[in-house]
C-alpha cells in the first residue's frame, strides 16, 4: 500500500480516520517502474487496530484475531487492543465471525483455483470483462479518467487492472484470502486491494464516483442491508452499480437452488470433491456438446460460485430499484438483463 491511501481508509466499525505505523517497505514493479510500497505495518484507530501484511491493508472487523500472531509480534500494545475489543465488542465479534467464516473458505477455494495465465472471468477475456464493465455501468473508456472507484468484492482483481489503464483509480476490496493474488498479479498503480467486509467497509462516506458490486450482494446475510451498507460511500451525483441474480422459471434451475441448500452446508474441501465427482462431468459433456470452450478450472469456478456460497439470494428487478427509490437515488435503471441475472445503476441525489 501507498502512505497515501490512509487518506481514504477508515475503520470498518467506527469510522475513524486511521494511523498508520510503518514497519518495512519494498519495491513492486507497476507500469514497468520500480516503486517503493509499504509491505507491513499497523493501522489503528481509538478502538480497534489492524495490519498491513505483503501490501495488503487487512481491514475486517475481526482482523486482530484472524492475524493475531502478526500483530501480537509486531504491536506493544496488542494486548490492551485485544482485551478491550474483546469486552466492548463481543456482540459484533460474535456476529461477524458466524456470519464471515464460510464465506471466507469459499471464495478463498474458488479464486484460489483460477489461473492467471491460461483462464478466463465468466466466459470473457480481461477485453470483455471491462466492455461488460462499462455496459452495467453506463460509462466508456474515456468516461473513467480520472474518477475514483470502489470495487466491492472485486474477486481475482483483472478487471481492476483493465479500469486502472483507463485512467480511474480503483479500490479492489476483498475479504477473502484471494485479495493476495489479485495484489501480487496487478502492475497497475491505481489498482489498490484492500481486505474488507461488504457490510462494514473500511472506506469514507462520500467519497466515490462509482461504486460497483459485482454478484457479491446475493452471497451475504441480507442483499438489500449490504446496499444499504455499500450506498453511503457514494459521493453526492454519483452512482452505486450492483449485479443480481433473479429469479427464473426453469425447472433445472430451481432443482440446483434446491439441492444447494443442503451442499452449500457441507465442509468446503468436501463439496469440492463432491462437485468434482458429480456436477462437473455432466457440465463437462453439457458445455463441448454446446460448443462453449471453458476449460476445467473455469467450469469448476463456475460450479463452486453457485452450489458453495453460504447464501445465494435472487431478486426481481422491480424489488432491487426500490432500495434505490427509498435512499433517494434518480435515474435508476437496468444496464444488463441476462438469463442468470441483471445490472442495475442509480445516482445519488447531489
């Protein structure tokens, strides 16, 4: 990370401004130039404390126990941090480790399987993924200079990389371990990737032009509390962008969401197994016979982000604009309708 981006960074909980403690640097190629990054360090606020580990600013609520070794090593005063978040804090810790820690294993496993050099994001190439990107958001290439950009659950980060070259800066937050690939792949400065949590992120209110959040809404507690959760974040004039999946009339469809309710509640390296053995074979043959060139991997990402998620929530069109409608947003309108799910975009009131 860049000193620089504690001017936007803020405590998931409290909202804080953050301090910055730095404890080593070191140099990250990007554009082909040699740049000095922070590579470990400690951010705090009143309350809580977090760390900067390989780049990364860790920034979920339960951070100083999930990276309790780092700290506990590298902070004099870890022991008063934890010990007071422990007790002023226990209601939330309890909510946000039952709620994260599934979520977490699974998309950790299913970016973990993607490969940079050979596969490809939802059947497109990194040339897609930011045509489909300026699609939902209603922008072009020329329209993204120099605006700033939250990308909420920004996955393997390629698409990051694409919109950075277009002159925008863009915040890649992740909560899932999958946010170290995306930081040690990206050669782009105005990519920045941060470790945070959807329904409490660790940014300013106010602050973006776009907000965009891709098929991540659908996989958390509550759809419509995560938006309300993600909205203030969004400068006055400017637009919250977000992908849901919809209902659908399909009988295979509706028997996939059937039996995931009881495969998505199986330990996460067992579904993988299981999926392996079953679903992917059949997807396999169904796919060739269809002409579709996925590749295994591929098709294994696709299979675990729809039967391993612990939730996966579909929505009418009609129900997602009135989260816009009720939050004062203009202008709301679908970008994308698809046959798995649409895009839909709004503006803040300025």
């Amino acid at each position: 990370m860049f000193a620089s981006l504690t001017d936007i960074l803020r405590c998931p909980v409290t909202k804080e401004k953050l301090t910055l403690e730095v404890l080593s640097t070191g140099q990250k190629t990007y554009e082909g130039v040699s740049t000095e990054i922070i590579f470990n360090g400690i951010l705090r606020s009143k309350d809580f404390i977090y760390p900067v580990i390989d780049g990364i600013p860790r920034l979920i609520v339960e951070a100083f126990r999930d990276y309790r070794d780092f700290l506990k090593l590298h902070a004099k005063d870890f022991n008063t941090y934890e010990a007071s978040i422990e007790k002023n804090y226990a209601g939330l810790l309890k909510f946000v480790t039952k709620k994260n820690a599934r979520t977490k294993k699974s998309f950790s496993q299913e970016w973990g399987l993607f490969n940079y050099e050979e596969d490809k994001v939802w059947d497109a190439d990194t040339e897609g993924m930011l045509q489909r990107f300026l699609q939902e958001n209603d922008e072009s290439k020329e329209s993204l200079k120099g605006k700033l950009i939250l990308d909420a659950g920004c996955g393997n980060g390629l698409l990051n990389q694409r919109i950075a070259a277009c002159g925008a800066t863009i915040i890649g937050m992740d909560f899932s371990q999958s946010i170290l690939r995306a930081f040690q792949k990206n050669d782009q400065k105005n990519a920045i990737f941060i470790q945070g949590d959807v329904q409490f992120p660790p940014v300013a209110f106010e602050a973006f032009d776009i907000v965009h959040s891709s098929g991540v809404l659908i996989c958390t507690t509550n759809s419509e509390l995560t938006f309300s959760c993600l909205e203030p974040c969004v400068k006055p004039g400017g637009k919250i962008s977000v992908w849901l999946y919809h209902p659908r009339k399909d009988f295979i469809h509706n028997c996939f969401n059937f039996l995931r309710e009881y495969t998505s509640k199986l330990p996460i390296k067992l579904q993988y197994y299981l999926y392996t053995l079953t679903i992917l074979p059949i997807s396999f043959v169904i796919k060739r016979l269809k002409g579709n060139k996925q590749n295994r991997r591929e098709m294994m990402i696709d299979i675990l982000d729809w039967f391993s998620p612990e939730f996966r929530w579909e929505h009418e069109h009609d129900e997602a604009a009135a989260w816009y409608y009720k939050r004062n947003y203009r202008d709301v309108k679908v970008t994308t309708n698809e046959m798995f799910g649409f895009n839909i975009i709004g503006y803040k009131q300025s």
